[in-house]
C-alpha cells in the first residue's frame, strides 16, 4: 500500500489481512437469478389482483402471507372476496382466544374450501361463518363437504321452496305478521319476521333472500 496525501490508498497493493474473494460461476448465476426475482409484494399485485397496500402489509407479516399463499393456492378465489373474509376470520380467532393468522396448512385447506362453497352460492354466508368457527374451534375434524352432506347444510336457492318456509313461519307468527301489515315498512317488525325465516331454514336461506322473501309475502297478505 501506499500513502496518498494523507489518505491510505488501498486500489494497487492487497491487504495480506484480507482472504481473496474467488467469485465462482454458480455464484454469479445465483446472484443473476436473485436480481431477477420479483419483490414479493409485486408477484402478489400481478399474479393475485392486490391492491398495493394490502400487498405491502401481507408481506410485512411471513405468517400471514404463508397462510394467504395457502388458500390462493388451494382455490383461485377473487381477492377481495378472500380479503373479506380474512377481516371475518381474524374476528372468529379473536373471539375464540386463537391466534391469528392460522398456521395449519390443513385449517388453509379447509378454509379454502368453504370459501368457495359460499362463493359458489352453495352456502349462505351465516352457515359460512358457523363452519369456520367450527374448525377454529376444533369442533370438526372431517372435510368441509362431508360434513355439509352430513348435515344437509347446503343453501336453499329454490324460489318455491323459501316461499314455503315463509308460509309456515307466517302461520307460526300471526301476531307478528299482523302487527307488520298494520305497519307497513315498518324495519324492527320484517326483520323479526326475516330472522325467523332463517331459523326456520337453519340459516340455509340467505338473510336478503329471506327478506326479500318477507316483504313480497307481507304486501300478498295486504292485498288479501
């Protein structure tokens, strides 16, 4: 080394205190291929339709994005779709004192699977909501769909069939239904009507559909 004004200038003599650098060819491909990596919060942008914000708080979290990662894989379901329905499984966690997010690939499976179900409009979002609490929980250990077969969960989309179990719920509530018609749009009173519909159905008819339902019946019953 040499002295160069007051500086030590290192560029022409080695330092016999440092080891020589051999740069290997696999440690050049492997660098070439790290720079042509995508970030993660871009692949999630191009690849999953995320806004740049959520992109940027999924990566943020290895947990979360593993778990994201997982459902996305199992099922392509639309992102805001997911989006909203991890704000709803955060809440279930939270209520039932378990951590979030979930780490367990089988819970992702399953998480998935549901998702679409309710997507697909075979499940109602109610049922949706009582299956994930149910494997939060630990309730169930079978397949979604077994035990939706099992217990015959499925949404009732029929026209006829939702008019029937209006019918019958307004034969059970006949106080209420004429309290409704002598108080037309009167919300408090449809909406106890509504929520016996869905009981009635054991949530597998769709709280608009129900009161869309009700409503329809109570202006029938009103023209009688």
């Amino acid at each position: 080394m040499r002295e160069k004004e007051i500086e030590t200038d290192y560029r022409f003599m080695p330092e016999p205190n440092l080891p020589a650098v051999v740069i290997s060819s696999d440690l050049l491909a492997n660098a070439r291929r790290n720079v042509k990596r995508r970030p993660t919060y871009v692949r999630y942008i191009e690849e999953y339709g995320f806004d740049p914000g959520s992109a940027l708080h999924i990566v943020k979290d290895e947990h979360l994005s593993n778990f994201i990662d997982q459902v996305l894989h199992e099922d392509c379901l639309d992102v805001p779709f997911v989006m909203g329905w991890l704000k709803e499984l955060k809440r279930i966690r939270g209520n039932s004192d378990v951590n979030y997010p979930p780490s367990s690939k089988e819970f992702a499976s399953n998480f998935a699977k549901i998702l679409r179900l309710n997507c697909d409009g075979r499940l109602t979002r109610l049922t949706t909501i009582d299956l994930v609490r149910n494997y939060v929980n630990g309730d169930l250990c079978c397949a979604p769909l077994e035990f939706v077969e099992k217990e015959n969960l499925w949404q009732i989309n029929d026209s006829s069939e939702i008019a029937n179990v209006v019918n019958m719920v307004f034969d059970e509530h006949k106080e209420l239904v004429a309290k409704a018609k002598a108080q037309p749009g009167k919300t408090k009173l449809i909406n106890k009507l509504r929520n016996a519909v869905i009981d009635a159905s054991r949530k597998r008819i769709d709280v608009q559909r129900a009161a869309n339902a009700v409503v329809e019946n109570l202006g029938r019953c009103s023209g009688d």
